[in-house]
C-alpha cells in the first residue's frame, strides 16, 4: 500500500492531467497513459477513496430517491 503522501502525488498528477486534458499522467518517477478520461476519473476516484482511507475520514455518498405517480 502506498503511503499518504505517494497517493496525494498521485491524485494531483491524475487533478493536472484531467485539467489538461492530457492522458500521460507522471509521478513520483511513474508514468502511465490513460485510454480515456472516464479512465482517468475512476483512477481518481480510487485515490481519493485510498486518501480518505487511510486519512481516517470516509467520503459520504448522497443517494436522492425520486417518486412520481404513473399519471
């Protein structure tokens, strides 16, 4: 597992590169090309759930529930 600051590196090279739209993100001497932005959001989103992770924190998710009569 990846040490806290390894994964904040991480999430801000993937942060840049969405921003840039480039898909060749480099970090900490590594360097991986993505196929496509969706790619490059879920890789994200794991990192940023390894961050809370490992930070002690838990990111909260919204479910909104929407109900309407078949008229």
């Amino acid at each position: 597992m990846a040490t806290l600051s390894e994964l904040q590196a991480r999430r801000e090279a993937l942060e840049k590169a969405l921003a840039s739209g480039h898909r060749r993100v480099e970090y900490d001497g590594n360097s991986v090309e993505y196929r496509s932005v969706a790619e490059i959001r879920s890789a994200l989103s794991v990192v940023s759930n390894d961050i809370a992770r490992l930070s002690g924190s838990r990111r909260r998710k919204r479910i909104f529930i929407s109900a309407a009569r078949g008229y």
